[in-house]
C-alpha cells in the first residue's frame, strides 16, 4: 500500500537519484540524531528520493509537493 504525503523539497536533509544514497544519507543522520526520518520518492518525475526529519518539518502550511512515502527509518 502506498501512502503519499505532502512535503516542501527544501527541507530535506538529502536528496540524491539513487536509493541507496539517500538510504546510506538517512542510516547516518538517524544515528546521530533519534528522530523519525522518512524516506520518499518524488511524484513528479519518479527519479529523485529525499530524506526528511520528522521532527524539523513543524510548520504543515509549507508543505505542498506530492512524495510516494518509501521507507520510516
């Protein structure tokens, strides 16, 4: 089951064409800080992947391109 949510790409803490990259990005981030991160993939042109903080995106109103949620890390 996909679940789409709405995110502002400006906020990622990374982004890259390749999954693992951005998987590589996120396994590091999460160890040096305990939040919730996401990992999700662009809805426009299906190529790009993003990592986000859950705990930094407090601010919903911001929130307005389409991403495909991949994996909760």
């Amino acid at each position: 089951m996909s679940e789409d949510i709405l995110f502002n790409p400006g906020q990622a803490i990374a982004s890259s064409y390749d999954y693992h990259n951005a998987y590589v990005v996120a396994q590091i981030y999460h160890q040096k800080n305990d939040h919730e991160l996401l990992l999700v993939k662009d809805k426009s042109n299906n190529k790009m992947y993003y990592v986000f903080d859950t705990a930094s995106l407090e601010n919903h109103s911001q929130f307005g391109q389409k991403f495909q949620l991949i994996k909760r890390i």
